[in-house]
C-alpha cells in the first residue's frame, strides 16, 4: 500500500481552483475530525500520566512499577499475549495451508465456519469456554468430576485463539493464496521431498505473512477487554487493570499510566504487522494460480481432519452459547425456556422505541419490551449511524488520498491507519479525560459512542477503501471532468458507483464492530445511553450468565440478519477480508 | 433514481431520531446502587406513579458508583443518587458534591436515618450473611459455619467468595466490621491478621455484593460471603442453600438517597427523591429489604427476624473517614 507520489495520471486535466478548495477543504475536515478524536483523547492520557500539578514527573510510573500486583498485569499481559500469539499462528497457517494448498473436500464450509467469531462479542468465547470448563462447567464437573476449571491464563488463552483465529486466517490465506506455486511445484520437480519443498520454499516465502499474522493476534490479544473481564478470575492483565483503576477506584492517574504502558507494546505489534504486510504483498505475484496438483490421499485426509479441529472448537462455542440461553438452569436442568430472554436488567431508555412502546403496551410486557430491550434498539440505532457514517468518511479519507492526493496527503493516510494501533480501553479512558467537560454537549450522548466507535475502527475502513479504488483506472475520472462534471459530481455519480461493493463492505464492517465492540464503548457508557455488548458484561458482573448468553445470541442474530440483507443488496457475502485490522 | 432514495432513507432515519429528541418528557437520571432485581420493580412502581417523568437509570456497584460520580464531578450526569451507602455518601459532603434537600414526608421517617442538614435521607438497611451451599457442603463433608471463625477452617480452602471492597458496598461492611471488631478504631492491627488469615480460603474476590451469593448458589464456592434478601432469593429459586449470619455481630448498612450539587434537572430529581420515599416506594422496598425507614411497613416473612440477628454497631463516621486508606491496605495486601 504505497503512496506513489509519480502516479500514472500526469495528465491531470487543468485543476480549477475550485476543486482545488473542496479537497483542501476535505481533507482539512478529515484531518481536523482525526486530530480531534484521536490525537487530543491520547494526548490527554500522556499528559495525565506525565504531569502532576503542571510539572513533568515519573511518580506515577514509578508506583506502577513499585506495585508487584499492578506490575504483573503487564507480565501477565505478556505471557498470555505471546502464547496466544504462537499457538494461533501455528494452527491458522495449516488451516490456511489445507485451503489453499490440498484439495481436500468442504473448503467453504471451513472458511465460513472459521470467520463466526468476527460476528460476535470477543467475550462469547469466554462464556462458553465458563458453561463448558468453568467451577461449574458442563464437562469440568458433570463429566469430570473435577475441580480444576478454567478461570486464570489458560481461560484467557484459549478464548483469545479462538478470537483471533479468523483475524490470521485472513492474512495467511491471502499470503499463501497469492504466493506463486509454481516455485513448489519447481522444488519438487527438481527433486526435493515433501518436507523439503515445505520448509525451504514454501515456508520461506510465506514468513513475512506469518509474522505479520503474529504481529497482528499479539495486538488483538494485548489490547482485549472483553474475554480477560469473563474469564480471568483473579488473573489481571493490562486491558482489565486500566478498567480497575479508573471506575474501581477513581485513580485516573493510574489508569493513564497503565494505558501508556499497554500502548507501547501494542503499537510497537501494529508497526510491525504494518511494515510486514508492505513486505509480504511485495511477494505478491501477479500470475494466475496454476492448477492445483490433486492432494495425496494422506495427505488430503490429514489436512481435513486437521481442519475439522478449529472449526468444530469454534462451533462448539456458538451452539454452547446458544443453548446456554435456552436451558433452564444449565448444568442442571436443561428444560427449554425463554426466560433468560426477559433480561433481569434495567434496560434503559431509547429514542422512539421507548416511547412508542410504552403507550402500547401494559404492565409486564411493558416493562419488557419498552424498557429491557431499548438497549439492543439503542445498539442497532447506534450501528446504523455509524455504518453510514464510517463508511461515507473512509472511503472520502481513501478517495482524498488515493486519487487526490494533496499535499500533506500522507499526514491524513498516517492519521487514517494509527487507530488500529490504540487499544480500545486507552481510547475510551482518553474520550473520558478529553470530553467530559460541560462545554462538550456531545458527552454522554449518542453521538460520542458513535464517534468513538467510527475512529477505532478507521483504519480497516479506510485501507479497504484505498484498495478498491486502485482498481479504479485514473482515466475513467478524467473522462468525468473533461467532460465537464465537477468534482462533487464526479465523486457522487463515477466514483462512488464503482466503489460500491467497497462501500458496502465497509457498512457491514463498521455495523459489525458497532454492534460487537466493547472495550472503549464501556468507558461511555451512560444512564442515556445502554448497549446490548455492554449488557452482556454488566449481566455477567451481576451473575447473570444465562442472560448473558441470551443477549449474546441476541447481537448475533441481528449481525446475521444484518449479513444477509448486505448479502441481498450486493451478491456478496460481506464477510471476506473482514478482519479488525488490516 | 437510487440517490434519491438514499437520502430518503437517511433523512427518514434522521428524522426519526431528532423527533425522539425532540419530544422529549420530563427526565431525570438516576445513579444507584440497588440490586438489580429491586430496581426492576421499583421502576414499574414508579413509572405507574410518576407517568410524565422519563427515568434513566444508572446502576453500579458502590465503589464503581462513587468513582463514576468523582469523574464526573466538573460535569455531573446524574441528577440523583438513589440507595447508595451512607459511608459514602458521607464522604461526598466535604467534597462539596451534595446539595441538601428536604423531600415531601421526610418527617414521618426514623430521625436517626436522615441527615440533620438534609444532604442524605435514608431509606432502608442491609446486612452481611453468609450464603451457604448444603449441597456443596456435604458433598465436601464441611461443617457448617457459624460466623467469620469458622471460616478460617482450611476445610474451606478455595471454597469461599468474597465481594471485593473496593467494588463493592457488601465487601466493604464486611471488611469494615471485623476491622472494628477487632479494635481498628483503637489503632489495633488484629483485624488485618484475621483477614490475612482470610485470605488463604478465599477462591475469589467477585467485584460485587451479590454474586458470590448466586455463584454459590449454582454450586460453584461452598460459602459465599453476601447480604440478607439476596440469600432469601436464592433459596426461592430452589437452590439448596441456608442463611448464616456471622455470630460475631453481622455487619450492616443503611442505603440513602440524595440529590446531586449541579444537577441538571432538579425539578425532576426533586419529584423522584420525593416518590423515593413515599409510601408506595417504601412497601416496594420492604418487600426485598430487611428494614426500611418508614415505620409501620411489615418486613418480608422468609427472613429470620431482625431481633433474632447480632448486629455489629458499626461507626458509620469512623467508616467514612477511613474508607480510603482501607481499601488502599486491602488492594495492596489481597488483590491478586
């Protein structure tokens, strides 16, 4: 993903002065937009962490660091961070070795089966993994008679391979699809053994996908809220201690200081899975893939019992949580109900919903649908704006610096990308420090969570929106303004047409992650405003496992749904190269 | 011909959203931190008696409560706060965060629980108590416990929960009381010893009053250290659990309600503060709570009655001038 400064289009026809202006002006919106709610929130974090009373001091780093508890957050951190990292990228590059490189049968059902966890709450592995293995788990103690459970490291590592898998499947399905076979097929000719061929020519070129793929699980498994809050019991990590010290314990200081600490590693993780991934697509051939030779029988066998192994753990953990909100009592009474499904929590008020319902309905069924579900309408509401919002920004952000090109163009691109390199909890610890002042009227509205949630994910959006629209030859626009169309025109009726599919990628994307995020929303939440991801946790908290469950299967349904309509619209399904950073 | 339609469709949406804003009724937003399960039938109550008034709820535990309102203090988001620890709420006056208010029927409530000048009006108590599995009890072959001693028992190793005091209301009487108990207020280290002592049995410190009650309930700790009602539902559940209270004298404390300085509703918050403690409020409460402070409303019967339970006198100031460097002590001795 270069910025060629020498594009083909030297041709440029006569800029008028007018376009001139609306791109800088656009660009000066976009970069004023990112600046704003991503620079100036993280800034105020540094600065609280440094500064104390106006002066410049390590005090806090200091009590982070003289605290054995607080200091082995990080080292906790570390160690489930890197064993997560080393066992998802091992089973992922086999399991993307067994799609690309065998013939072994169900390729699509693998594939499919694989991406369930991008269309659910990080947390859903935890709970399964509780209703399974936990104090009171189904096979733990039922079958097991064990007391041995899951809570702690081992909990927290296996949810997080399970999260991250999709996340490097993607990259290393691309990397071994795109890489030339020919060269293998040159190996073996030549004489070289299976194994041989594998670690010297096929390995080889794929490393910097692998490593780009590790990079990547190591920052999503750092920066987790959502399955170490379920899941680790007593074991803290870094996401969960900044969590702790600022809504336990009011020490705001404390908690900027540990999210300055967790934003070392993490971007340190995203700059190199930035930097791997240009090395990786250098590799890229341009050649049509030959055919692929037919698998031995060994080999296709093994490859398809292998594969079998994730995608079985990944759907056990769906039917899990499915079922985990229908059972009575699980693990003792599994009589179907709906019970769970009237949510033991307040709900909360949403915008027209609320007030419609409750001048139609009575009593409990009031109580139920007016008030206990506003909070999945609140979710919806909130994902539909930021899906149009998100959407309609990056692929501006993508046209400006893909096509336009301004000046200065690559402080927007480096501005765009950074997001994915902040972890959540920091962002909404920031977006409390940086907006919660009378002035800011936006605070504990809608409107900050959907920012919020639009700027976290700016990235993958506009990455996504750059790509296709290199696909878009130059000339086609020219055409557009020689003709005499001016530049909104031209970006409204030529660009955006042959984006669409891009568009509308990215609107399924960004409602995906509105609808699943957790991290940094939980710091914004208010009395106002409620989300259903944020629900399950609180139900959680409360002991309310099976609610939990039940408002999970909830959000998926609805990302389901979601899927299909965009399914419906563009012929396509929505889910290919969906993963949370580029 | 599609464009059209899109700008339809947004501006429909749009629409739709500025007229949720716009016609909007009187709102207040409330902070508490009232059991979930109460709040969900107090509201109907109160929605039934208060028709025009837009709710919005807020419920954290009381340590998360008290560190929401802090942080927003430049910039209060509630208007009221409603069942929150008298202890805490004693250490917000001095941090000028209260405004007295005097609601309507104040003075048929027990003086001893409303403050003099009007900054908290108290409306009902809870106490500590041990929630037991019997189940899990036999199972394990335990003896029962009869107060915080038995529990020193390394028997119970690992099968006791216990709410984090730091998070949790519930966690901090506890804490607080064996404190007392063992002379804390007379510069005595002993309670601290007893809670290292503690500590060695404890599976898990839970950020909440409640759960170590539900968990043990679902049979995951054989004792979970909790509060009184939340017991007695697990037991109308069905889940084969007893109450214990602590021989030693149980700890308890006495849930207020107040109305934020700088709120940005009052007229409202002072309709909700004044129904908080109406009469219809009051039978709402009495059917979870132990007692409330409105006299003369019958208490729930599956309770074991309040004369029949050792209450600890617990020093409500003394707790609130050292809440902080209490918890500070306890993170840095037990949080792991």
């Amino acid at each position: 993903m270069k910025l060629k400064k020498e594009g083909q289009g030297l041709t440029f026809s006569a800029p008028v002065s007018s376009e001139r202006w609306l791109v800088w002006m656009t660009m000066g919106i976009l970069l004023a937009i990112l600046a704003f709610f991503m620079l100036y929130p993280v800034y105020d974090i540094c600065k609280l962490s440094f500064l104390k009373g106006g002066t410049f001091t390590l005090k806090n780093y200091q009590s982070y660091f003289s605290n054995p508890r607080m200091f082995r957050s990080l080292t906790n951190s570390l160690y489930v961070s890197l064993v997560t990292t080393a066992i998802t990228t091992f089973f992922a590059f086999f399991f993307a070795y067994g799609l690309t490189r065998t013939t072994i049968p169900g390729k699509n059902i693998f594939y499919t089966i694989s991406t369930f966890p991008l269309i659910a709450p990080s947390i859903i592995q935890g709970l399964a993994l509780i209703l399974l293995f936990g104090r009171n788990g189904l096979i733990t103690r039922y079958l097991l008679h064990t007391d041995w459970n899951i809570y702690g490291a081992t909990g927290i590592i296996v949810a997080e391979c399970l999260y991250c898998f999709p996340n490097a499947l993607f990259i290393l399905y691309t990397t071994l699809s795109a890489v030339d076979t020919r060269l293998d097929e040159a190996a073996q000719s030549l004489g070289a053994s299976a194994l041989r061929t594998f670690f010297k020519v096929t390995l080889p070129s794929a490393k910097y996908g692998i490593a780009s793929a590790a990079a990547l699980v190591f920052n999503l498994t750092i920066t987790d809220f959502g399955v170490p809050v379920v899941i680790g019991g007593n074991y803290n990590v870094l996401a969960t201690e900044i969590y702790q010290q600022v809504i336990g314990m009011q020490r705001f200081d404390l908690g900027a200081t540990i999210s300055v600490i967790l934003l070392i590693p993490s971007v340190g993780a995203f700059l190199l899975n930035y930097y791997l991934t240009k090395k990786s697509y250098a590799l890229i051939s341009g050649q049509a893939r030959p055919f692929l030779q037919p698998s031995r029988p060994f080999k296709k066998w093994a490859f398809t019992i292998y594969c079998w192994i994730p995608t079985t753990f990944i759907l056990i953990v769906f039917i899990t949580v499915f079922l985990g909100s229908f059972v009575k009592t699980w693990p003792y009474d599994f009589t179907l109900t709906l019970q769970h499904f009237d949510f033991p929590s307040l709900g909360g008020n949403a915008p027209l919903w609320t007030r419609f319902w409750s001048s139609v309905l009575e009593g409990q069924w009031r109580s139920l649908i007016a008030y206990k579900y506003a909070p999945i309408w609140n979710s919806l509401w909130v994902s539909v704006l930021v899906a149009l919002g998100g959407a309609s920004l990056t692929l501006l952000a993508g046209y400006l610096i893909e096509k336009k090109r301004p000046g200065g163009v690559e402080i927007l691109y480096t501005l765009s990308v950074l997001p994915a390199a902040i972890p959540g909890t920091v962002m909404g610890l920031g977006y409390i420090l940086a907006f919660n002042k009378p002035y800011f009227f936006i605070y504990g509205t809608f409107w900050i969570i959907i920012i919020n949630i639009i700027i976290c994910n700016f990235t993958l959006g506009t990455l996504s929106s750059i790509a296709n629209l290199k696909q878009i030859d130059r000339s086609i626009e020219e055409a557009a303004i020689s003709l005499g169309a001016d530049p909104i025109k031209t970006f409204t009726q030529v660009v955006f047409p042959l984006t669409k599919t891009a568009f509308f990628s990215n609107i399924t994307f960004f409602f995906m992650r509105a609808m699943t995020t957790i991290s940094a929303v939980i710091f914004l939440v208010s009395a106002k405003v409620k989300l259903a991801a944020i629900e399950i946790i609180f139900l959680d908290i409360d002991g309310r496992t099976a609610s939990a469950n039940a408002m999970c299967t909830i959000i998926i349904v609805l990302v389901v749904a979601m899927l299909v309509v965009m399914r419906l619209i563009t012929g396509k399904s929505g889910l290919k190269g969906m993963s949370v950073t580029a | 011909m599609k464009r059209k339609w899109t700008v339809l469709v947004i501006s429909f949406v749009m629409g739709l959203f500025l007229a949720g804003v716009g016609l909007a009724k009187e709102k207040v937003t409330v902070y508490t931190s009232l059991e979930t399960d109460e709040i969900v039938k107090y509201l109907e109550v109160a929605r039934k008696d208060l028709p025009d008034l837009e709710i919005d709820i807020i419920r954290l535990s009381t340590g998360e409560l008290g560190a929401r309102m802090l942080a927003e203090k430049d910039n209060p988001q509630a208007d009221c706060i409603w069942g929150w620890a008298v202890t805490n709420m004693e250490q917000f006056i001095p941090l000028n965060m209260l405004e007295p208010y005097k609601p309507k029927g104040v003075e048929k409530l027990e003086k001893r629980f409303v403050h003099p000048e009007y900054y908290y009006v108290g409306i009902d108590m809870y106490i500590a108590a041990f929630c037991v599995n019997t189940k899990v009890m036999k199972e394990k072959d335990l003896p029962m416990p009869k107060g915080w001693n038995d529990l020193l028992n390394p028997k119970f190793k690992g099968l006791i929960a216990m709410p984090n005091p730091v998070a949790s209301g519930t966690g901090f009487l506890q804490v607080s009381s064996i404190l007392q108990m063992y002379g804390a207020k007379e510069g005595k280290e002993d309670g601290w010893e007893f809670l290292k002592k503690l500590d060695k049995n404890i599976g898990q410190y839970i950020k909440s009053g409640s759960r170590p009650a539900k968990m043990t309930a679902q049979g995951e700790f054989a004792v979970g250290c909790s509060f009184d009602f939340v017991v007695a539902e697990q037991k109308k559940l069905g889940f084969p659990v007893e109450f214990v209270f602590p021989i030693e004298g149980a700890g308890y404390e006495i849930e207020a309600n107040a109305l934020m300085k700088g709120a940005k509703n009052p007229k409202a918050a002072k309709r909700f503060l004044d129904w908080a403690i109406s009469e219809n409020a009051m039978k709402e409460y009495a059917k979870f709570k132990y007692g409330v402070t409105l006299p003369g409303i019958p208490t729930r019967p599956d309770l074991p009655k309040l004369s029949e339970i050792k209450l600890y006198p617990m020093d409500f100031a003394w707790q609130a001038k050292n809440r902080d460097a209490i918890l500070k002590k306890w993170e840095s001795l037990f949080l792991r």
